[in-house]
C-alpha cells in the first residue's frame, strides 16, 4: 500500500512557460503559504529525482510552519508523454492533494518553449523546422491531453483551471481565486513590484565561456574595465536571439491543425468556444472564471 504524505497540500502542475515560476514566488511572498525550495523538485515525474525516495521528498516541507499551507511546482508533471508516469505516482501519495493548471495561448506558449530550449542549448534547429522535428513543443500545448490522466485520478473538483492571459490582466483577483482553491486562510496579495520569474525575454544562450567573459562574480568588475561596452555587446550577439521568433505559415498551420483539436477538447470541459485563433478572446471575455463544465465529477 502506498505512503500517503501529508504534505504537500496542493501542487502547481503546468504548464511549461505559463508563469508557474512567478505563481510560486507570489505564493511564497504570501503569510501561511509555504512553498518548495527548488521550486521544481520534478519529484513524481523523474525517474532520478524518483530514484530519491519519498524520505528527499518529505525532507522539501520539514522546515514547513505547522499550520502552513505547502505546495510545490512541477510543470514536468504535464509533460506527455515525455513524463508518463507523474499522475499515476502522486495520486498514489498524495490523493487529496489540490492541483493547478496554468494555462496560455497555445502558440504562444509553444514559442516561449522554443526559446527557453534554444537558450538551454536543447536544440539548435530554427523554429520552423523544430516544430516539426521536436514533438514536445506542440504537445506540452495540448491542454486537453495533458489533464485528462488528472481529472481521471483526481477529479475535477480538485484541478483548477488557471489562464495565464487572466493572471496578467487581472493579478489580484485570480490570486484570491487561486488561494480560496488552496485553502489560504488569510487575506492575499499579488505583488505589482516583484519582477516576473523564469522568463524568455533576455533570449540569451547559456554557454560556459559567456559566462566566464560575462558573469563570473570577480570578474565582473575586471571586464567592465578591460572589456569596452561594445565589445561586450557583440560577444553577447553571438548567443543572443535577436528578436522573438515567428512562426511562419506553413509551420504555423501545422502547429494548429495538431492544436486546435485539443482547443475544442479543453472548451468542451469547460464550456468555451476555444481554437488557437481566438484563445486569448475567449479566455479574456467577460464572464466569471473558468470551471469545469463538460467534465464528470
């Protein structure tokens, strides 16, 4: 039989690049509510960081407050089929966890992966090719897919449905939906100071001699020096996007002839008329915040 854990009490689950990291450090920020650090342990979903043991585990909350609200954030944890065993596993130790699903315009989202991939060096191809190549940056996109293993185990009652486009447009208001979800005792408050967290807006390429020339502390002040700002600049160029990529047409619509099935899956569950081209009109119209619908109890 399985250890049920007592903690976590609830778990941000994705998606990838929805501003999961920002949500996290809002949370932290927040009297009562006690998040992980590192805020993505990938615990349930990586078989190294599985390999671990849920003594690892248990260990992220033991400096937890008694009465402290925890939670952690995996976006690994919906990242089908890369990772297909997430669900299966934290149900079976933590079955009355509460569980959010942050989701964004579902190019958009795929383009910031895209970015975020080629400043981790994962892949070198553009990104009219890779979307063709590297099937994850359109699936992590299907939202549907992605939430039909946990509203199967969990039910929808326990997964709240979150749009990133919401949360930018009206902070405070999805914050205090999001900490009702949780349990929050206490009254909450988004931040309007804190700077966004884990974002692609920098699109600068991680490479050892970039940081050795650029970042290293005590040398930092020695290239200011040795190292005109124009020089730096153009050392900085060769591993700097230039500008955001777009998708061309062609790839573009491949991207949502594969999306816009999941769209009319995920509008079904929650009573939207969803597709790729009207995503943020429909998440942004003005009605009260998404629930589910279309979805068994």
């Amino acid at each position: 039989m399985a250890e049920t854990l007592a903690h976590p009490h609830f778990v941000i689950i994705g998606a990838m690049k929805c501003a999961t990291s920002t949500l996290h450090d809002q949370l932290s920020r927040q009297p009562g509510v006690f998040m992980s650090e590192p805020k993505e342990p990938n615990f349930f979903s990586d078989e190294d960081v599985w390999a671990r043991g849920l003594g690892w585990y248990k260990g992220l909350f033991d400096s937890a407050p008694d009465a402290a609200v925890c939670g952690e954030s995996s976006t690994h944890y919906t990242k089908l089929p890369t990772f297909p065993m997430a669900a299966v596993r934290l149900h079976a130790h933590l079955p009355h966890a509460r569980l959010i699903y942050v989701m964004r315009d579902p190019i958009d989202r795929l383009v910031s992966h895209y970015i975020h991939a080629w400043s981790c060096r994962e892949l070198d191809r553009p990104l009219n090719e890779a979307v063709h190549e590297h099937d994850e940056l359109i699936a992590y996109s299907c939202y549907g897919m992605q939430l039909q293993p946990w509203l199967d185990l969990f039910g929808p009652q326990r997964v709240l449905p979150v749009f990133f486009e919401r949360l930018t447009r009206r902070p405070q208001e999805e914050f205090e939906r999001i900490a009702r979800f949780i349990g929050c005792a206490g009254p909450v408050c988004w931040a309007e100071d804190a700077e966004p967290r884990n974002v692609s807006a920098k699109r600068l390429r991680c490479h050892p001699m970039l940081e050795t020339v650029l970042d290293i502390g005590v040398l930092r002040s020695l290239r200011r020096g040795l190292l005109p700002e124009g020089v730096r600049d153009r050392i900085k160029s060769r591993w700097r996007m230039e500008a955001r990529p777009e998708l061309s047409g062609e790839a573009r619509s491949h991207c949502i002839e594969r999306l816009d099935p999941e769209m009319r899956r995920l509008g079904g569950m929650l009573g939207l008329s969803l597709t790729c081209e009207r995503f943020r009109e429909a998440v942004l119209e003005p009605h009260g915040p998404p629930e589910w619908v279309g979805v068994p109890a």
